[in-house]
C-alpha cells in the first residue's frame, strides 16, 4: 500500500511541473500555472523548464535545482547542468 502512495505521489508532482511554464519578465525567469500567474516568482537569471519533478535554475553563479514550489531542493553548486532525471 505504502509503495502504491509514494507512487501515486511522485505521479502527483510531475504532472504539476509538466503544468508550469518558464517565462522571462523584466530579464528574470520564473513560472507560470494554467492561469496566466506567477507560482514561482521571477528571480532567477537562467532557468530550465521542469523534468521529473525539479527545474535547473542559476543562483549566484552556480546551478541548482527547485521543486514545484521553488524551494531549492539540490544546491545551487554546479557548473553546469542538463535537465534532471
């Protein structure tokens, strides 16, 4: 049962990302729900769209990754990096 909720949850999450949308507003980049308004505010200076749950954002000269609700979830402390998965 349990491996069946976390399933269901992951499932849950993607589904969410794949409903956000990386726009630039005033030379910074967040995300946008269905609606048209942002969920995540634009305060990044390079962004990548959502894979698997996690976005690729540039934070103080570093790549990190946030969630759905832009919390950074992998540090901001690589180089470079390609979409999560």
């Amino acid at each position: 049962m349990k491996k069946i909720l976390v399933l269901l949850m992951m499932i849950s999450g993607v589904i969410h990302a794949q409903e956000l949308a990386l726009v630039k507003k005033n030379n910074l980049f967040g995300y946008i729900g269905r609606s048209g308004e942002f969920l995540i505010q634009p305060k990044f200076s390079k962004a990548k769209n959502f894979s698997e749950g996690l976005a690729a954002v540039y934070e103080n000269g570093k790549w990190g990754f946030i969630n759905t609700k832009g919390d950074l979830v992998i540090p901001a402390t690589f180089e470079d990096v390609k979409y999560f998965n």
